[in-house]
C-alpha cells in the first residue's frame, strides 16, 4: 500500500496540512518541525510531488470553491450564490483569488480536485455542503489538504474546520412556530436525509413533535432527491392523502416554491388550507404569492466566516480545528395562519 500524507503526518507527530506545506516549503512552518517532517518522510519513503508544491509558491493565494454534484440545480440555488458572494467578499478584502469547482457525478467532481491540488493551483478549498459518506472529504483529508467545510462535519469532525448554523434547533423552533398557531397535523418536506442539514432540520421537527406527545408520522416525512424529477408527484401524494396535513416544514425555499406550485393546481389555498414554513429567505421566499415565512440562515456571513477561517489557516498553519455556529431567525410573512381545523 501506497505511503500518504496521513502516515508521515502520523509519524511526525503533525498534521496532514502541516506535512504539506513542509513540502511546500512554507515559511510559517518552524525548522525544527519541517526537519521532523522530512526524517518521517524519509523513513517511510514518501515522495511528495514537488511540482506541485513549486507551482503552489507560484501561485498561491488561491482558494477553491466546491459545490455539490449537480448538472445544473446547485447554479440555481440562491443559497450558493449567497455563500460564494460572502466567500468573494472576503477574499478580495485579502487578495486571495477563489475558484468553482463541481461536476455532474463523483467521478468528475474527484477529477477536478485531483487535477487542481496536484498542479498546486490552489491553497485550500471551501466545501459548500455537506453530506454522508462524501468521497470528496475522504480525498481532501485523506491527502492531508486544507478545507473548511459550509455545514457541519459528518466524517472526521474533531479533525475538520467548519461552518454551520444550529439546524436542529431552527427545525425545533421553527416547528413550535406552527404549533403554537394551532398546528398538530404538520408534515416535513425535505431534501435527500444524506444532506445533513436537512436531516437534522428533520430530527429538530421530529423532537418538537414528540415534546408535545404527537408521534411524528411516517407518511408525513417526505423526501425529495431531486424538485425537478421528483418534488410535484411526491408532494401531490402528501396532499391527496384522506388526514392531510394543515402546515408543512419545508428544508429549502425552493422546494417550498414547488409545493406552492402544486397547491395552486389542486385548488389547496395557502395559508387558509396549508401553511408552509421554509429555510435560506432566499429571493424565492420574496417572490411567491403569498410570500413565504422563512428562517434565514444567513447564508451571506455563513460565505464570509468560511473564507475568514480558511485563509486564517493558511497564514497560522497551526491553528486547531474551528467550529462557528452561525445564528438564524425567523422572518414572518403570508404563508402560515392559525390552523381552521
């Protein structure tokens, strides 16, 4: 088996980021710990690829900007437009230069990482998601690289520096929000449960309903893998059920805007009929009739905090793992009412 960075790392007593910026040769490493570096090196026999690391020098001041695996949904979510908008900001306050970078499936997407950390084009990378078991982070930890993750961490959590807002609690309250209207029929529309903010939205719902003694109901819990294919046919079976639900926690304001959209076809008036409650008080949230109440996450300063830490920890390469919760709150529109039942 191949020597990594990770076994030199653990032999030296380091980081994996610490070990590639010895290869980088990066002034803010000490000496005393890039000789460590070098001898555990040397003793295990890995060879680092030092092109790389000379065109880094060259070109450094670069962060890359990884979106999720989508041919074309993640361009149209107004929550990574706001995030990268934050994320530029910042970069350009520091003269750093940032990158997108995604693609259709894994494979492409593992592709084009490979091919920017091994040309040494990049510093460190924001991830703008976070899911379960992402080949991705495996690779970006696994190569000792540096990234800060927009979410909060599902693998290597202890080692990883991330960005997130406190989800589960945005799904209790929000979820309180509707019952204190009246609501006890309130369902859950969501996006894939490996996306951990929407599982955790999800579970914050789930533990509202049972502090109120209501058992949350299977059939009440819908997930959608993608609005476009599959969000009209599966909300429509929600809303045709016989003890259909009086308001719906939605994980996202776009799929929010899909459910609309079906309400108005099948005659379902909102809020008189149907409440809905969203996430991200994206542009979507403003411009549905009525317009939506949403939590807004923030999205914007969730951007700035992640560019924030990655290039404070490119300049301070020994700086421990960071957590920032980012806060949310609740933005009161047209869409919910008391409940009629």
């Amino acid at each position: 088996m191949a020597v990594t960075i990770k076994d030199v790392a653990a032999l030296a007593g380091v980081s994996p980021s610490t070990v590639s910026r010895t290869c980088k040769d990066n002034p803010s490493i000490s000496e005393e710990t890039k000789e460590k570096v070098r001898r555990a090196m040397a003793e295990l026999g890995y060879e680092p690829n030092f092109q790389a690391s000379n065109l880094a020098s060259q070109n450094s001041r670069t962060i890359g900007i990884i979106l999720p695996i989508s041919a074309r949904e993640a361009y149209e979510n107004s929550f990574y437009l706001e995030a990268i908008r934050g994320i530029s900001q910042f970069c350009n306050q520091r003269q750093y230069i940032n990158t997108v970078i995604t693609g259709q499936d894994e494979a492409e997407m593992l592709q084009a990482v490979r091919t920017m950390t091994r040309s040494g084009q990049v510093d460190g990378f924001i991830v703008l998601y976070s899911r379960q078991h992402d080949p991705v982070i495996d690779y970006l930890y696994n190569e000792g690289l540096l990234y800060v993750l927009i979410g909060k961490a599902y693998q290597f959590a202890n080692q990883t520096i991330y960005i997130d807002n406190d989800n589960l609690l945005a799904g209790q309250e929000a979820t309180e929000y509707l019952y204190q209207l009246g609501h006890r029929k309130i369902a859950y529309l969501g996006s894939e449960s490996t996306l951990i903010y929407s599982a955790d939205r999800q579970s914050g719902y789930q533990t509202t309903l049972l502090r109120h003694g209501i058992m949350p109901r299977p059939e009440y819990c819908v997930e959608i893998p993608s609005v476009l294919k599959d969000a009209p046919e599966r909300i429509r079976r929600l809303l045709e059920m016989e003890d259909r639900p009086t308001a719906i926690l939605v994980s996202d304001d776009i799929l929010a805007v899909s459910l609309q959209q079906v309400c108005w076809e099948m005659g379902i008036s909102i809020p008189q009929d149907l409440s809905i409650l969203s996430f991200n008080n994206s542009l979507f949230a403003r411009l549905t009739t009525p317009q939506l109440t949403s939590i807004d996450i923030n999205s914007l300063q969730l951007g700035i905090e992640a560019a924030s830490q990655i290039i404070n920890h490119i300049e301070n390469p020994n700086l421990l793992a960071t957590k920032i919760i980012v806060p949310h709150y609740l933005i009161e529109r047209n869409s919910c009412s008391p409940c009629a039942d």
